[in-house]
C-alpha cells in the first residue's frame, strides 16, 4: 500500500508542478507558450538514469563510470531546462513573471522525478508491475 501513496503523491506533486508551467503560459498578462518546450527536458532527464541502470553491472563499487556518465547528462538537462526560461525572459519573448512560474515548475517537476527515483528504484527487484 506503501507504494499506491507514493504515486499518488507524486503525481500531485507533477500536477503541481505542469499547473505552474501553464500558468506561465496560460495567463492572460504573459500569454506565450515559448516556455512549453521545458516540456521535452521533462521528458528526457530521466532516459540517461534508465539507460545506465539497465547498463551497468551491480557492483558494490563506490563509483561506476557508466552511471556517473549519466549523471552528467542528466544535470546538463536539468540546467538547460533551467536555462531556457531565462535566456526566452532575457531576451524579452516572455516576461520575467512567466520565467518564475516557470522555474518553479521546473523545481517541483524535478523533484517529483527525483522523487519517483528514491521511492521506486532503490531496490534491486525493480520493475514497472510493483505498482
């Protein structure tokens, strides 16, 4: 049962934070949908983590070059993902309210993936059928 309430919480938390990036857009004073395009960062932050887990050999090692490799990646997606917003604020193709409704999206959906990594992938039995 423990792990119906951590989807349901995380989902709550990604529907937090999807409502936040549409308020960045959506909103009658802002109305552009520039900022949409986080969308594909959300999409592919967490493909180098899968990848490197089904790569990667179990060993009780401190540090695994494959899984460090996908740690890089993953943090250069969240950066840009962050990034965006506030090159499109600087530039002036969105306002600066927009950007922070954006970037605090941007915070709870990542932390709602970081999230799904602690509660569902922590053991070595892990697989999609758990919940």
């Amino acid at each position: 049962m423990a792990g119906v309430k951590a989807l349901v919480g995380l989902s709550f938390s990604g529907a937090i934070g999807l409502t936040f990036l549409l308020l960045g857009c959506a909103l009658e004073q802002y109305g552009v949908y520039w900022p949409l395009f986080v969308l594909l960062f959300y999409v592919l932050s967490p493909i180098p983590t899968f990848i490197a887990r089904r790569l990667s050999e179990d060993t009780d090692s401190a540090s695994n070059a494959c899984r460090e490799l996908a740690y890089f990646f993953t943090t250069g997606i969240v950066v840009s993902a962050f990034g965006l917003p506030m090159i499109l604020a600087r530039k002036e193709t969105i306002q600066w309210g927009a950007c922070g409704l954006v970037m605090a999206g941007n915070s709870v959906i990542f932390l709602t993936i970081l999230g799904f990594f602690v509660v569902f992938g922590g053991g070595d039995d892990f697989s999609w059928e758990q919940w």
